[in-house]
C-alpha cells in the first residue's frame, strides 16, 4: 500500500506514450486489451484523439483469447485490416492482462510482418511503466526500422522528446518557429508531426535537442548510430530563451553546455513537473527573474542521462506530500498537488501537466516558450 | 567469440538440472565461460554446482530489494567458475510462475548480466513442460538460439517431449529458437533406445545423447556435486564430457 494514491489520480501509462508516438504516422497501432486501455489512450492520455483522422483499434481480448493464448485471431484480424488500410507500418501494443499472462507482443508482430510485409513491431508495455517510457521506446524501434544514414545538414536539430502529452497545445510549433527565427533549422519534430520520410533522415540533423525526459532514448540511438550529439533543455522566459538559443548555437559548433541545475539546498521555491521542464523553469527563474535556487522535482521516470541535475524523484503520492509541505515561498506544479498541501502557506502557481490531469486543465497548460513563461509567471505571482 | 544459448526443457523430474549442471561443468572443464539459469519456482536447478548451497533467487530479491536489486545479489559462481542464476517462483499455490519468469529475465536484461559476465554459453533449466507464455520465455526472440529436450522412452516424458517440439515449430514463424535434438536420459525400461530413436525419426531431429541410468549420478549428488566434479574419470562423466563437446561445437 505503500504507493497509495487518493487524490492524484494514475499518470498516462508506457503504451499510451507508444500509441502516441504513431500517431502521425500511416500506422496501424493496436492496443493488445479489453477496451479499457484503449479509452484510456483516447478519453485522457492523447489530446488529439478527438476530431482526429488517426485510428487506435482494440484487440478486443477476452478471457477465453488470453487464457488460450489465442494469439493467431489478433493476427488474422491485424492482417485483415492492413488489406484495406494499406499502413505504412503496424503496432502490437501491449497492456496489463496480456503482459501477465505472458503475451508475445514481439512475436505476434514477426508473424504479422512475415504475413503482411509491413514493417511491425510488438511493445511489452505493461501499463506499470509511464508513458514516457513508451514513448522511448516506440521512437528507438522506429528509428532502428527506418532511420538511415543521411546527409549532415549543418545548422539544422531535431527536436526528440517533442510529444502531444508533453506539449498538447501548440508549444512544439512556438519552439521551432523561435529556433527558425534565430536562423536554427529544424530537421524535424518527433514524435509530434513527424512523418516517414522525416523519420527515415533523422540522421540529417546536426544535434539533437531533448524537449523531454521521453527523448532521452532516441537520443541515445541517434548518438550510437549516427554520432548525432545531443542538448537538454527548452527555450523558456526571455532571457533563459536567449541563453537557450546560445546554447544550441554553441553546441552546433561543437561547445556543449549543459543545461544548469540551480540546487536544491536552501531552495525556496519548488518546480515539479515533468524532469526537463522543471529544469527549463528553474533556469528561467534563475535568469528572468534572479532566483539562484529552484528545486525541481520530477514525477516520472529516471534517466542516467539527467543524474547530477539535483532532480527529487517523486515516487508516490505520500514523497509528493511530505515534499509539498516544505516551507516553499512558491510551488509550480499541476493544480491536483494543491489538494496534497491543504495548509501550505507557499504561493501555488498551477502549472498542469496532462499526463497527471488530463484534459482537466487543458485549456490552463501554458505555452512558456520564450517571453511567454514571463507573462505567465508575473500573471500567475501577482494573484492574490 | 558470440554467445550462444540453449534453452534445455523436458518433463518434471526426468534429470534436466542434473543433465544441464553436469553439461555446464563439462563445458567449464573445457576452458568455456558458462551461465546456467534456472527457470523452476523450486529455484534447485544449480544446486549441485553451487555444493548444495540454495542461492537466492531474481524474484526473492527483487521481493526484498526492489529497484535497488544488483548482480551480485543474484548471480553466484559455481564449480568450474559457472556463474549460477536462479528466476525462482512464488509461494506454492498463488501468485503466477509464468509471470515470475518473464520477470526474472527482465530483471537480468536490466541488470545487463550476459554483458556483464560475457558468458560463451548460457544454458537455461526450464521447468517441465512449455505450459505457459512464462515458460516460453527462454525460447523467444533474444534468448535461446537452440533447444534441447531431455526425455526418456517412458510415455509421459515423450508426450511432454512432443508438447515443447509442437511449441518450437509454433514459433517458427516468428524466427524463433530451433530444435538442436533429444537428451535420452535413460530409465531402463523395455526396448528404450528404439522407442526414443522412433520419436526422435518422427519428429525430424536426432538424438544428441544417450546418458545411461548409472547409480554415479545419484552417488556424486549425495555428494552435493556434479558427477563431472566427483567422479571425473567415471564413465558416466564421459557420457555428459561427449555431450558438452557437441554442444561446444555449436558456438
């Protein structure tokens, strides 16, 4: 009972984060469960799903199929769908019943690509994991079946970690038009508005930039395969944009800076969210607005590639607890942690994260890019 | 040199753990760096490798330890230097061993275990019968490149046998682990050769081995030991010494 939740409701799970990654792309991707997590996916983890032309389908699992192991009615059903579909690819995705009783997402994908010839892949996720783990790994299989080794653009990044559940409102579009701006060419965004063929050159960026925690594995691939180095971090408040774009500048002729972590020690203000956003907050805090120490804190998984930023993990609901009642002068985090610290005195400045509220608090998600996060933020500090 | 898997299955209690330890220290003696990872909730399989010594297993760790589970909490060295695993189980009567299985491996893939130890073979110890997606882990894509049945001529060990070859052609459209050949481990009953010969026939393959029943296995387990260890010049110790250089023929 130890990971007890009863005010923050479950955040979006590993094989939301892989439907999502396919979503721009001519895909097949079908949820290995009883419907429930495919509504799941659609009603609460992926804010495009509405008014969309992009399908999800449902195996429809029942207990006879999993006890059986029927695994060859999901195939024949996937074959017969790619016949009038005609996808670019296909995605078994895996959820909590089929992953307990030992489904062979991996495998069901081999036999269906073997039938079909589309490229297909099986995802173990279990729905235990978040949905940025999915994410990685749904991007590190496609870029291993499509990525090719193409020609270096100088001057041109890739923004990895780009995702719908990250950014549902139009901040990937503000990012790349600032980099544009500044005279950065943007190779392409994945897996927000990425497409085949963008998917396939890839390898054509000259650095990476990681936007989120999610990015981090195709990153890893990126630089193992095509030596493609990479920068964590994202443009937010003015001058934090502008140092931002420096950096991007900087790394793109071969002088990396990382992304500077303000500490947690004698903190006074606290930043939880997703781990890169966090990070990109306190740094705006710091340069914006002269705040040396902001705490920041993430709520999803960890990543070697972030140890040594001073992150406060944040395992469960009582850890967010125990943290929130820290003497903060300001906490920025999603509107339902406000419940966990009914008799704080800090300064809540609501900052929702769709991966925690869904679309509760869609239409208060923030884009921050740029002097944005300084109107929101002066907004947000004068509320009485 | 690459590392190359076999997955060693076969009906409950027909000798697949003293066949598999004897096979990893006769490929120890060999010079060859050896894995053995037992799939079976009893957790017994490296028992005679490890002198009798119960290690803890995957799932009893990651129970205690969770997240902050090592290598070195799991993996042990036996006779021969062969680094011993156990995926272990739950408690008799609930919970799931399939699972348990899928898991365990897991586990050992994040712990980065093959690369750790960078073993020439790794042979796995599966539980009976393929009776579940958990008990065909050893033979999906990543793991075992071959498979191995030990069986004798009685009939349930042949049916079993039958189960885990209908399994392996299963898999074959997914490109999975291939069917090496039989392990006749002998019980001594009537016309024996010829009945696991003519299984062997119908089911396309060929037998790796003919280990004879000798009363050395039960006098080296007594002892804790592998026949390989206590009794090295015996003529069952040659038995299981042509087996190793079979499979050591694979690699």
């Amino acid at each position: 009972m130890a990971k007890l939740s009863i005010y923050i409701p479950p955040f979006s799970p590993d094989y939301s984060g892989v439907a999502s990654t396919f979503f721009d792309l001519n895909a097949i991707a079908v949820l290995h469960d009883a419907s429930g997590c495919t509504g799941n996916y659609t009603g609460y983890d992926e804010p495009r799903w509405y008014g969309s032309h992009s399908p999800i389908y449902c195996s429809g699992l029942r207990e006879i199929d999993a006890i059986m192991g029927n695994d060859q009615k999901l195939i024949d059903k996937v074959i017969a769908a790619q016949r009038d579909i005609k996808a670019d690819m296909i995605a078994i995705i895996g959820s909590p019943v089929p992953m307990v009783v030992g489904c062979d997402a991996k495998g069901i994908a081999a036999e269906i690509e073997n039938a079909t010839g589309v490229p297909s892949f099986g995802f173990d996720t279990t729905g235990t994991a978040y949905y940025d783990k999915g994410i990685g790994m749904a991007s590190a299989e496609l870029i291993r079946k499509f990525t090719i080794s193409a020609p270096q653009i100088p001057g041109s990044v890739n923004l990895l970690g780009a995702n719908a559940i990250d950014f549902p409102s139009g901040q990937i579009d503000s990012i790349r038009a600032l980099l544009e701006e500044n005279g950065i060419h943007v190779n392409a965004s994945f897996p927000y508005g990425i497409t085949l063929s963008a998917l396939r050159t890839l390898s054509s960026a000259s650095l990476n930039i990681i936007m989120s925690a999610s990015g981090i594995e195709a990153a890893r691939i990126l630089q193992k395969r095509f030596g493609t180095p990479y920068l964590i971090g994202l443009p937010y408040g003015k001058n934090g944009a502008s140092s931002f774009i420096n950096r991007t500048r900087n790394a793109l002729n071969g002088k990396y800076e990382d992304i500077i972590s303000t500490g947690n020690d004698t903190a006074r203000i606290l930043v939880m969210g997703e781990a890169v956003a966090s990070l990109a907050i306190a740094e705006a805090l710091r340069m914006d607005y002269g705040y040396s120490k902001v705490a920041t804190a993430s709520l999803f998984s960890r990543y070697r590639e972030l140890d040594g930023k001073e992150i406060i993990y944040v395992e469960d609901e009582a850890g967010a607890k125990k943290l929130l009642s820290n003497d903060w002068d300001i906490i920025i985090a999603d509107p339902l942690y406000k419940r966990l610290a009914p008799n704080s005195k800090s300064r809540f400045i609501s900052y929702p994260s769709y991966a925690v509220s869904s679309k509760l608090h869609l239409d208060m998600i923030p884009d921050l890019t740029g002097s944005n996060f300084n109107e929101f933020f002066n907004k947000e500090r004068s509320k009485s | 040199m690459n590392m190359r898997r076999f997955a060693i299955y076969g009906k409950g209690g027909i000798g697949k753990s003293t066949t598999t330890s004897n096979l990893s220290a006769a490929l120890a003696d060999m010079g060859l760096r050896v894995m053995q990872i037992g799939c079976d909730p009893k957790a017994d399989s490296t028992q005679l490798l490890m002198h009798g010594q119960k290690i803890p297993t995957v799932l009893d760790k990651i129970k205690q330890k969770g997240s902050a589970i090592t290598l070195e909490d799991v993996a042990f060295r036996g006779y021969g230097d062969v680094v011993c695993v156990e995926s272990g189980g739950p408690t008799p009567g609930i919970g799931c061993a399939g699972r348990g299985i899928i898991t365990a491996f897991n586990t050992l893939e994040e712990l980065d275990a093959y690369s750790c130890f960078s073993p020439d073979i790794v042979l796995y110890d599966v539980l009976g019968d393929v009776v579940c997606g958990g008990f065909a882990m050893p033979i999906r894509d990543g793991y075992a490149d071959e498979v191995m049945i030990v069986t004798s001529g009685e009939k349930m060990a042949l049916f079993a046998a039958r189960n885990i070859i209908l399994a392996i052609e299963n898999f074959a459209k997914r490109g999975y682990a291939k069917l090496a050949g039989i392990i006749e481990n002998s019980r001594n009953i009537e016309d024996e050769d010829s009945i696991v010969r003519s299984f062997s026939n119908e089911a396309d393959t060929q037998i790796l081995s003919v280990i004879p029943r000798s009363g050395t296995v039960q006098r080296a387990e007594d002892m804790n030991m592998t026949v390989i260890e206590a009794f090295p010049d015996s003529a069952q110790a040659k038995c299981y010494r042509d087996l190793a250089s079979i499979v050591a023929g694979k690699i």
